[in-house]
C-alpha cells in the first residue's frame, strides 16, 4: 500500500489551532476571568459514543465542543467550562473543587521565585555555594501528606528540591549535585514563598555530592568500533495516513491526542474479508504515581503522579529523525495551549514508523527438507515525555497477527538525593556515585481501554491453569471419574475460564505461575468453530505496591492496589485517581466507582491496566538510565478461524525486497 497523507476532518480529531482559540475567546469574552488567570488547558470535548453511531451511520457530525479548565489565582478558584465551537458559546461553566494539574509556566516561575528568595539564598550559601544563580529548583507536587503544619493545605502548593549545577551555561547536570536538607514551599495562586524546612545537609564538611556527570556527545570518549546502521524504504512504507486516520496491514485508527493523557488512540479495528471489526474504541496511558520507599525525610514525600498532576503531553518533546526513530517517517504535531490560551503547537510529536521485529512464523520439514519462514514486522506510534528528571518513551505496537502490544520504556535521570561520605542506604537506596543516593521507588502506569469487540456487547472472563487432583476420581474423589476429572498420571490441568460478573470480581492481579490473563469476549459473535470471539489481555513483567494499607499514596493513588480492573463504561468516568488528583487527599477514581459493585456481564467494558515497575537503582543507572522496557500484550481468541498472518509474504514475495544470499524464504525439496 503506497503511503499518503491527506487532511481530513473527523468528530474526533484534536482542536485545531483555530479552535482553541476561538474556544478561549469565548470564554472570556462572556465570563471575566481576571488576569491572573491561568489556563490549564483547552481540549476536545469528545462526542458522546450515541452521537459518534449516528454519525457512523451516515447522521451530521456531532457539534465540535471545547473543555476548558482555567484556575483563577485571584481568587483561588478552579473553573471548568465547555464552549460551543458551532454556536460560538459557553454552554456550561462550573467551580469545582479541586487543584488542576500544574502548567510548565507555573514551574518556569516558581522556580524564579525560589531563587530570590533571600532564606532560600542564604540556606543555598551556608552548604558553601556563593554563586546561587547556579542553582536549578524542581517544583514536586505536594501530594497530601508531609506538608508542614504551618502550610494550609487549601493553597495551590509546590515542593521545591534544589540542585546545582557546574555552571549557569549547563542544564541537568545539576542532578548530580542535590542540596538535600532544604524544602521549599511555594503558593502558586500568588507565587510566593510560603515556608521553607531546613533540616542541614547530610553531613556539614561535605553537604554536597562532589562527583559531576557527563553524558553528551562531546563530554564522552565514544566508541570507534560500531558499522553504520540504515533502514533503507526505497518505496515507503506500507502505512496509508489521510489526516489522523491509520491503515496498515488490515489495522485500522484515529491517532488522538489530549494534553493530559498525550498520545489517544480511537476505533481500534482489524480488516477481516473486507469488513473492518471493531476491538478497541478508545485506549490511553490515563494516570501514572511514581511512590518511593525511602524512609528519609528528605524522601519519603515524593509521590509524583505525572498524567493528572502534571499533563504529561504538555511535557512530551518533538522527535527526530535518526535519534527517536530510524526509517521512513510520518510525525503529527501536538496542538495545545498556553498558560494564557494562546495556542502552542509542539512539532513532531508522535511519530509513526515500521520496523522489522525477528520471525513471525516458520516451518521446517525434517522430512521434504523444505521450510517456509515469515519475518514479523510491526508498526510503531509512540511519543515520548521529559517529566523533569526522567524520561518516558511510550510504544503503542501493532503486528500482523493482529495483535497489539502497549510498552512503557524509563530512561533519563534518577531521582536523587545527597548522603555523608560514610553513609550507605542500605536497601531504602542505593549508591550511585560517592555520596549520591538513588531511592528505591516504583513506576505504576495505568491504561484505560475502552473495549468493543465485535461492537458489543462484552463479557469478561479469568483464564488461568488448573490442577485436576491425582487419582481416578479427579476433582470428585468420592464420585465417579470421567474424562475431564480423571487424573491418574498426575500430569492433567486445565485452561479454567471464570467469568468474572461484577466489578468486586475483577479487581485482580497478575499470577504468572497460573498463567493469568484476562480475556474479553463478545457473547454475541462467534467464529465458524461456534466460539466467542474475543480478545485476551497478557500481561508481562509487573510488580505488586509496596506500599501499606492506609498510606497517602494508597490512597491517593487507589488504582496501583490492583492490576485489573474493569467498570462498565461511563462517560464521565475517564481517570483512576479522579478529574484532579492535585492534592487530592485520596479515595477518588476507580475505588469510589467500584464500591457499586456494579455488573459487568454483556456491558461496554472499559478495562483498567495497571503496569507496575520495581527500580531498585544501580551504579549502572547513572548518569543516565539504559532504558528500562515493560510491556503487556492484547491478543486475538477466537476473533478468526485461523492464523490472521498466514498471508503475511516472505521476503522474496515483496516488490522491491533485497534478499541477500539465494534470494528465498521458500526452500523444499524440488529446488534441490
């Protein structure tokens, strides 16, 4: 299929730079908002799933709508509004409860505001610094706890952390060098400096790490023994885009985007025999909480949950060609807006690329000496968010199985802190360079999937292995044995299938000793063997929280306590941890939603993913983190009657293809 880009428009697209303003022009143009309010962000207001069917079925595209959240600082207000783009009006505007996320503005100022603060200059000189505009100050979310009793808590806060870098001319490298001990807190509504906590260094002679890092190109000696690399596609790729609609190898979608989720991917079909069937409706990275473990006071605080309290694709950066990628490109650009509601448009933001991915099937006959084999290639949309210190690379996979995989890669900079030069972490941390401490910590990232195989309704189902008890009566030793209870051998097991009913049922977690995965199915479509069709979530690597019943970030972060979960779709239902998680005390999200228990047999499921990563750190860590991969994987059960890649050519079969050597996959006997 010959690659090609076209412009189109669809309900679901993202705001057009046109929109967002005229959006944010509306607004205050009937409301006085004052000017020190600051716009959190202007996104779609997606269509209902009634409107975007009649739509589907050939109705008027549904009214184009703008959800707008705007914190009054003045006033200490939070305000959220929907704009009629069509009728050119404010349809609705409410004060809510709640902090919204923090706006980079607000991080770029408050940093400033820290620096001239005169506490904060003479704390940052005691430690033996005299040049403090070397500093660079991180504003943390606050969370909920370990705010000073002397801080009302109803203020819009930040945390700051500060470092120091080698000079006012270089950037990060200042994480090298924390000033630990020292604790600022900022009021954001009126940027200013509300309390500072100086608990002294960690040790008064050497308060300050004295090893520095050097990582870019011209600061490293690099290796002289690598042979160039090329992904060569003389003809294109095999992808066809028109504005954000996606096809390739029978895959079909709308690549979305919000800037508090980044990258959204809508109407997740496959291609089978010409009709396009439906297996994901909406599907995103929807919160993230990064807890950690150390019990030290300079610690034990951070809690950073960058989806809602941040808007991690505000945070997301523009990829290039040849560093984030390699091969024949194609980039949308990230539309978003300012702290001031002008439009901010982020180039090069998600990035769309094949890659060639080792074997996707092969046979060998010992017998004819023939074989057929079949290289796997995969299609790749990804984005990528620097959130100050780290860096997450997020892997949206798509195979021609018909399978799809969802991976989270963490590389950047470790989260760090300073200790004295006899002292060891001993488990809480881990050394990383003489006196630098690396906190244990976790990274918890959950994705909603907004399921519709075959267009619904679905049911959801437990499938794990099990044991049949050894002797002839099998699971009933006093009954009388038949062939699925019999277990004379002692090696009999089973696929059992639980279906799990309710919302109580489904909150799970991963057993890879059974074999665990969790399979959707559509009770109402079968294939030609009469079976449901459906599709199965695997998971892959994952950990289980650390943290203790009761603690703030259980709490606060409900949704890490289990790695399944699964709700009947609601509409207003669309983060785990609530709409504003900033300083929330706890409890919202997927915990309150779930205590109705509500019923989730022939329902429109939305599942609830929740990827977990243990980070004991390592000297190898540093100065910049190898990137760490985790991933689960969304497989076809019963969707077709037979193998989807079965038609995948070999590569001799490919128009175009070079294949070195005897020019074939193919090899039997007749061509010896």
């Amino acid at each position: 299929m010959v690659s090609s880009t076209k412009m189109i428009g669809h309900p679901l697209d993202p705001l057009q730079p046109s929109e967002i303003e005229a959006a944010y022009d509306v607004l205050v143009t009937e409301h006085d908002l004052g000017k020190a309010s600051l716009c959190i962000k202007v996104e779609l207001d997606e269509p209902s799933k009634e409107a975007m069917q009649a739509y589907d079925d050939g109705g008027e595209s549904p009214t184009r709508r703008a959800r707008i959240v705007i914190r009054k600082s003045a006033d200490r207000e939070t305000i959220s509004a929907i704009v009629d783009l069509d009728a050119e009006s404010v349809v609705t505007l409410e004060h809510v409860d709640g902090q919204p996320s923090i706006a980079i503005e607000e991080f770029i100022e408050c940093e400033e505001t820290v620096k001239a603060h005169e506490e904060w200059q003479q704390a940052v000189k005691a430690r033996g610094v005299e040049n403090t505009d070397r500093a660079m100050v991180d504003p943390w979310s606050v969370g909920h706890e370990f705010i000073p009793e002397s801080v009302d808590r109803s203020k819009r806060l930040a945390h700051g952390l500060t470092f120091l870098r080698p000079s006012e001319d270089v950037g990060d490298e200042g994480y090298a060098h924390p000033i630990s001990g020292l604790h600022t807190f900022v009021d954001l509504d009126r940027m200013e400096v509300v309390e500072i906590v100086d608990y002294g260094p960690p040790d008064a002679e050497n308060p300050i790490p004295p090893k520095g890092m050097a990582y870019r190109e011209g600061e490293v000696d690099l290796r002289d023994d690598l042979a160039p690399y090329n992904v060569d596609q003389p003809d294109g790729p095999s992808w066809s885009v028109e504005g954000r609609k996606l096809e390739w190898q029978n895959w079909h979608m709308r690549v979305g985007w919000t800037q508090r989720e980044g990258l959204v991917l809508h109407e997740i079909g496959y291609e089978d025999d010409g009709e396009v069937r439906s297996i994901i409706d909406r599907a995103s990275c929807v919160e993230m909480s990064v807890p950690y473990g150390d019990q030290n006071i300079n610690d034990r605080f951070k809690n950073a949950m960058d989806v809602g309290e941040y808007n991690i694709g505000r945070l997301a950066k523009s990829l290039t060609n040849g560093c984030d990628c390699l091969g024949h490109m194609h980039y949308w650009d990230a539309v978003m807006n300012t702290a001031e509601g002008e439009v901010n448009r982020l180039e090069n933001a998600i990035c769309l690329h094949e890659e060639d991915n080792g074997t996707l099937w092969e046979r060998s006959d010992w017998r004819t000496q023939s074989d057929e084999v079949r290289r796997r290639r995969r299609l790749v949309v990804s984005f990528v968010a620097a959130v100050g210190n780290y860096d997450y690379i997020f892997n949206w996979y798509f195979y021609q199985d018909a399978s799809m995989e969802v991976e989270v890669r963490l590389t950047g900079i470790d989260s760090v802190s300073a200790v004295g030069p006899d002292e060891d972490p001993e488990g809480y941390g881990e050394l990383l360079a003489p006196q630098l401490n690396g906190p244990i910590h976790q990274h918890f990232f959950n994705f909603r999937l907004d399921m519709n195989v075959d267009d619904g309704p679905n049911s959801l189902y437990r499938v794990q292995n099990q044991q049949v008890p050894v002797g002839p009566g099998g699971l009933d030793p006093m009954g009388d044995a038949d062939e699925r209870t019999t277990n004379p051998g002692g090696q009999a097991f089973y696929a059992d299938r639980t279906k799990l009913s309710s919302e109580s049922q489904a909150k799970d977690l991963i057993d890879p000793l059974k074999g665990r995965y969790w399979q959707v199915v559509n009770p109402s479509a079968e294939n030609s063997l009469g079976k449901s069709t459906g599709y199965r979530l695997l998971p892959g690597g994952n950990v289980e929280a650390a943290m203790q019943p009761g603690s703030s970030v259980l709490e606060r972060s409900g949704f890490i306590k289990y790695h399944l979960w699964a709700t009947p779709y609601r509409e207003n239902e669309r983060f785990p941890a609530g709409t504003f998680p900033n300083q929330h005390p706890g409890g919202a999200g997927l915990p309150a939603w779930t205590e109705a228990d509500r019923n989730l047999e022939e329902e429109d499921l939305v599942l609830w993913y929740t990827l977990g990563v243990n980070h004991v750190t390592r000297p190898e860590d540093w100065p910049i983190l190898p990137a760490q991969v985790y991933s689960f994987k969304l497989q076809p059960v019963n969707f077709f009657d037979e193998s989807p890649a079965i038609d995948v050519p070999p590569q001799h079969a490919i128009d175009g293809q070079d294949v070195p050597g005897h020019g074939s996959c193919h090899v039997d006997a007749e061509d010896d």
